[in-house]
C-alpha cells in the first residue's frame, strides 16, 4: 500500500522529538536571559549609603558584607529598617556624617557601601 511521505522529512515522531527539543532550549535560553537582565537591573538600582546625597534621609533595607565589618556596622545602629539622614560629607566624600536612632554618627566611604538603603 502507498503511502504519502511528509515533505518535511518527519518520520516516526523523531522529527517531531527535535522540534520539541529545540523549542525547549529556546524557553530555557529566554528564560536565563530574562533572569540575567533582572539581576543585572536589581544591581543597578542598588543604592548605598554612600550615594545619598547630603540632606535626604533614607532607610537601611539590607547591609551586604561578612564577618567583623557586618558585625561593627549592626552595632552602631545600622540596621534593616533604620531611617538615616545624611548630614554632612567630607570634601573628599570620607567620613560620611550620619543621623540614626537619634545620634551622630560618623563612617568611611567602605563601611557605607556596606549598607544599602532604598
């Protein structure tokens, strides 16, 4: 009996595996690269304290570091959710001169890319 052959060459579903297969790495590949310009965006809108300018009061929303650094900065005061006013930034932008929790508060310019705020 004659049978009409696809003009597509699919046969036996094997074709059809490979459409898949290839349908399945687009997803995967648009999926990674939503994913890579979300983090690239979350990155760029990450803001430390030391880019505040002098005058605006913002509140700490996350503090970034490890060990003794993360240590001495939470216990100065510095944590999620604290309000800190800018006051006053040294010419050369070290020390930062901070409000928080009602007392002045003095930090280098590493000590306040440490703590992001929003």
């Amino acid at each position: 009996m004659w049978a009409p052959r696809p003009k597509d060459g699919l046969r036996d579903g094997i074709g059809l595996s490979v459409v898949s297969s290839l349908q399945d790495r687009w997803s995967v590949g648009s999926e990674r690269k939503f994913t890579e310009e979300r983090k690239e965006k979350s990155m760029a809108e990450d803001k430390t304290l030391r880019d505040v300018p002098v005058g605006d009061t913002v509140t700490v929303r996350r503090l970034v570091g490890e060990g003794a650094v993360k240590r001495r900065i939470m216990d100065m005061g510095l944590t999620k959710g604290t309000e800190v006013h800018v006051h006053k930034v040294a010419p050369l932008g070290d020390p930062i001169e901070v409000t928080v929790r009602g007392f002045e508060l003095s930090l280098r310019k590493d000590e306040a890319e440490h703590v992001l705020v929003s």
